[in-house]
C-alpha cells in the first residue's frame, strides 16, 4: 500500500506555509464550505487533516495517530492559514478497534482536545452521513484545503476547494489491482476520480473530508491514493456510513 497523503511544512502553527489537505485542479473555496475543517500539527508541521464534529472531537484517519498525543496540535477556525484561527493541544485519541493498517481498512480515528473550541468562530459542524450510507458513483464530492496545488503558487494561504465524481467502487477496485497490484478496496471504502485527472486531494490529506456537493453532509475521510490527480489512480475515502458506531460513541 502506498499512500500519495504525506506532510506539509507549516511555518508555525499560527501562521503557516503549507497544509494538511493539497488541492490540484481546485478553486478558492467559499468561506462556509468548510469552516469545520481541522489541521492536525506536529512539529510545526501539518501531519493529517481533519474535521471539527463539536467543540473538543475531530474526526481524523487513523494512520494520523501514531504519534503521542502530547506531540499534537489542532488548528481550526480559519480560511486563510495565515491569519486567525485557533489552536489546541490533545488528551485523547481512539482508532478504530478493527483498523488495518496493512490495508487501512476502517482508516478512521477520533480526536479529543483539551481546550473546547470557542463559539465565537461561528463554526457549523458538519452533518455525519447515516449509518449504512453508502455514496453512489457519479454523484459529485468535495475536498477542501491548502496544500501542494501543482502550480507555481504550490501553498496558497487561503482555502483551495474542488468537486470530485465518486466511481463505481468494483471500478476502483479493478483500476487499482490492474494498474498498481493493490487487491484491498472494501467494502467501507469508496473512492472518487475526475474522468481526465487533473483533480485531487494530494500531500498530507490523510484524515481530510469529503462532503457531498449537493448537501454538504460529510460522506469520506481521505485514507490513500497513488500519486496524484491521475485518472487511473482514484483518491480512497473511509466511508462515513460505515463507521457511524464508532464515531458516534467519542462524539
């Protein structure tokens, strides 16, 4: 398994460089797309992406939790990276008990922070999808971020967003075993590819969301991918609805 979801370089916490969700093809997004969006930091350097589901949870990956608890920080509460928003440190974090790694099967975890979120950001939380849910090919998803856009202004400080079709999941499954030997797309697994590339979540996506375009309602959490923006190499996103149990006993 090779994840294309790597580290970003942040110039420190309250004013950085770089950013947890990369976003090629993408457009400024619209100030209240996103504002539950979350970075996950370590060592002034964006480690996971995230999302704010109420004043101390962020729903993250679980590969984004291998490191002490002690060691993270969470921004939230900001469009443009270099300006507001509002940090904290972390008491707590849970994978989910039947995570693979190997495979990152149920690439889902839960982070809890020791200082809630104050009210005064106007966040709007997201709307988790219903438990079983399960997005259907060709309905269109968006990620949001501000990372490695593959253009000459590579980190742009204000916020990227780009609108994805979700495939067929067999589809998937059969690019990824053809094309990269990888025989693990399950089940609680769904993935999203532009027809022609050129459209993607890139460096240090991992634990990034994916709502639905039409309702905003939070369907993915970004898990892996091969490269970048390729049309044969769709981006692999947990599926919410498979994981509502475990979510909903941290909320």
């Amino acid at each position: 398994m090779t994840t294309k979801f790597l580290f970003a370089t942040l110039a420190a916490l309250s004013v950085v460089s770089a950013s947890p969700v990369a976003i090629v093809g993408g457009t400024t997004a619209k100030v209240n797309d996103f504002t539950f969006i979350a970075a996950v930091v370590h060592n002034n350097t964006v480690h996971c992406g995230g999302s704010l589901l109420n004043p101390t949870t962020v729903l993250v990956a679980a590969q984004c939790l291998e490191l002490p608890a002690k060691d993270l920080q969470i921004l939230v509460g900001t469009h443009d990276i270099n300006s507001g928003g509002f940090g904290s440190g972390v008491t707590k974090m849970f994978q989910h008990p039947q995570y693979n790694y190997k495979i990152a099967d149920k690439d889902v975890g839960i982070i809890k922070l020791d200082t809630p979120i104050p009210s005064a950001l106007n966040i709007k939380y997201p709307t988790l999808a219903a438990a079983g849910s399960d997005p259907v090919a060709g309905t269109v998803g968006k990620i949001a971020g501000w990372g490695d856009t593959q253009t000459s202004e590579k980190y742009p400080s204000v916020l990227r967003e780009v609108d994805i079709p979700v495939i067929d999941r067999a589809k998937c499954a059969a690019m990824y075993k053809s094309n990269k030997n990888i025989n693990a797309i399950t089940e609680n697994m769904f993935c999203a590819v532009a027809k022609s590339g050129g459209k993607d979540a890139c460096t240090g996506d991992s634990g990034g969301p994916m709502i639905d375009a039409s309702t905003g309602v939070l369907t993915g959490v970004a898990s892996f991918g091969w490269q970048c923006a390729r049309a044969d190499s769709p981006g692999v996103y947990v599926r919410v609805g498979a994981v509502r149990d475990f979510i909903d006993k941290h909320l």
